[in-house]
C-alpha cells in the first residue's frame, strides 16, 4: 500500500511506541487525530474528533492508520469546500 501525498496540518510527536497527533482546520472546524500505539509494536488506534463527533478505528500497522488518517484529512477538508492540497503547509 502507497502512503497517500503529504496534507497540511501540524504533526507533533512519533507514533512508534508512543502517541502522534494532527491538528488542523476543515472549514470552521478544529480537527485533531490522535495515533496511538497500544502495544510495543500495535496495534494502533485512530481516534479523530471534530465538530460533530469522533471516529475511532484500530490497525494492525502503522502505516494503514496513516493512510487511513491522511483519506480521512481529505475527506474532511473537501466535505467543507476546502481545496485538496490548500493549507499552511501547502
């Protein structure tokens, strides 16, 4: 499976062995993912909150919560009319 191209958005912390989070905006709402490793090597949980609730999924690895993470960003921003591609660090 192929990483999806890089969002925007602010990235703190690493997801190996610890928690990693994503900021960002969709339209008027703050957006914040949450990666967490729930063991030493996964499984992972997802846990997206914004405006109207949270989704929450677990993986098996890491990088299937990251590429679930990032089509999730672009559902968001293009849900509330953001262009894909367009934000701070774009």
């Amino acid at each position: 499976m192929q990483l999806p191209a890089k969002v925007a958005g602010t990235s703190i912390a690493s997801v190996r062995g610890g928690t990693r989070m994503n900021l960002y905006t969709a339209g008027i709402d703050l957006v914040r993912s949450e990666l967490i490793a729930l063991g030493p090597e996964g499984p992972y949980r997802l846990t997206v909150n914004y405006g109207k609730g949270s989704i929450v999924e677990y993986f098996h690895h890491v990088n299937a919560a990251l590429a679930r993470e990032a089509e999730i960003e672009q559902l968001m921003r293009a849900a509330r009319g953001v262009p894909v591609g367009k934000g701070v660090a774009a």
